[in-house]
C-alpha cells in the first residue's frame, strides 16, 4: 500500500526567534545569480556547492557570452554531483517511502531523490518565497503528485512521528542549534531510517572559529558549527554514524571555478579556499541511522 504524502497545506511557521526571523528575512529576499542561473538550466535549484574535478577548459573560451555560458553549466554540473551523491546515500528506497528535506531551499534536492528513488519528498523551508518557487518547479516538473514543499521550521515541522525512511540536511545544519535539529530528525524518521547531511564544519582541532569562518558566517547570516558538535549531538539523539567522507578537496575545484566566474562571484569564495586550504574549515559527508 502507498503511503500517502504530508498534507501540503501551508501552516504558520512556529514563532521564530528574532534571528530565525532575519534568516527568513534574507532567503526570501535573496535573488543570488550564483542559485538563479545555475538552476535555469534545468529548473534543478540547488542552492549548494560543488564537487569533483572541474574542466577548466571552459575558462579558455574566447567568446565572452559562451564562456559565461560554459561556466555557468559547468559549475551546475559539479553542484548537481553533489546532490547525487547525496541522494545516493539516502539507502534503498522503494517507491512508496516517504524522505524529508530539511531547509530545502529552492527544493532541487527533494526532486533528485524523487528521480532517484520514485520515494515522496517533503521539503521544508522557513521561507515563504522559497516554498512557493519550488512548488511551482515540481509542478512544471510534473512530479508534484509526490514533491512537496511546505512553509515550516525545520526543527519543528509537525509532520508524523517515524513517518520517514530517510532524512537530509544540505548545508543547512549552520541555521539551527544542532541537538534540536537532530531530535526531529530522530523523531520523524522510522527505526533504522537513515540521516545524511553535507555541511561545512570548522576544525576544531584547529582551535576555535578561524577569521576565514567568521567571515563566511557573517556573509550567510549563520552559525557554523564545530565538527565533533555534529557527532555529540547524533549521540544525543539515537542517530550513529555509519559512513564519514571529508569532501574538502573535492569541492576546492568548484571554487577555484567559480572565483574565476565574474558574472557569478559574490565576495566570499576566497574565504572558503583560504579556509579549506589552511584546515581550519571543513566539508563533510556524514550518513547515520536511526537506532
């Protein structure tokens, strides 16, 4: 029997604190070229970043719109690796599973994992507008029947306790505080569903937050959290960690990239590769189930 999707009735978000309400402020006014045009090309909106070797050929294109044209597509594809990857993770999931995208953004992740794995998806977002652009994707997509966003706080979305057969976070576990993040997740997901997220994290054997993270938690409005928070904080919440990957030197290339990409730079990719390069910041991939 199919398990029918949450209802997609937009509920008022639970009361925010004044910075949940600036987050929201910034992502509904956000029009970022860097999310925009990459996800253009195929309505597939990812609001993440890349991984995997870059083909830096693209740079070599003599003719000023194609090699605009050539970038762009290029760093799509290494962003839409990393939300493969992702999905990839998810375990093995039939077609009447449900799966929750916790901030989803502009809802790209929640449709890969739906064409992946024929599962429902629901995504979730503190933001009204992004909420309702991604609706309107997975309608122009056609698979609204069984992707659906919702305007609601991930840390308290009010869907049905084991409900899920998985769970993710795509660079978005540095909005929220992280033992209450992954409560929820323990609460929605079925015994032995699995959690994935990709984050950025700082090192703290490195000491405590570099300048070079300061400064990207200040450009995104953010708290990024320490590394071993991630691992306590599962511990806390029945969630133990199955599969670990530092993704750190995959994603340098899509930096390298896009800091070379003038019509897509916003100011801060500097800071991210003096970050990953002198190993104070990190970018992880961690998988846990739920016991």
């Amino acid at each position: 029997m199919t398990t029918a999707p949450a209802r997609t009735t937009t509920v008022p978000v639970p009361t925010q604190s004044i910075y949940q309400t600036r987050v929201a402020d910034y992502w509904n006014a956000e029009e970022n070229p860097v999310n925009l045009e990459l996800g253009r090309i195929d309505d597939l909106y990812h609001h993440h970043y890349g991984i995997g070797e870059a083909d830096r050929s693209v740079l070599e294109e003599p003719d000023p719109e194609l090699r605009k044209e050539r970038i762009t597509s290029e760093l799509h594809r290494l962003e839409h690796a990393q939300a493969e990857l992702l999905a990839s993770h998810l375990g093995p999931l039939t077609p009447a599973d449900r799966v929750f995208d916790a901030g989803c953004g502009r809802g790209g992740g929640s449709i890969v994992a739906n064409l992946r794995h024929g599962c429902h998806a629901d995504g979730v977002t503190i933001s009204a507008k992004q909420c309702d652009f991604a609706n309107e994707m997975a309608r122009k997509r056609g698979v609204d029947a069984k992707v659906r966003y919702h305007h609601r706080n991930m840390l308290d979305t009010g869907f049905e306790t084991g409900a899920y057969a998985a769970s993710w976070n795509n660079e978005s576990t540095m909005y929220v505080e992280l033992e209450l993040l992954f409560a929820e997740h323990a609460r929605l997901l079925r015994r032995g569903g699995r959690y994935v997220t990709v984050t950025g994290c700082y090192n703290d054997t490195y000491g405590r937050a570099s300048r070079e993270v300061s400064l990207i938690n200040a450009h995104y409005i953010c708290d990024i959290h320490p590394r071993s928070e991630y691992f306590r904080s599962m511990a806390k919440n029945r969630l133990v960690p199955v599969h670990v990957e530092d993704l750190t030197a995959a994603t340098i290339p899509y930096w390298e990239l896009r800091k070379q990409a003038d019509h897509l730079v916003t100011g801060i990719e500097d800071a991210f590769l003096d970050a990953y390069r002198n190993g104070s910041f990190q970018y992880l991939l961690i998988v846990a189930d739920r016991v």
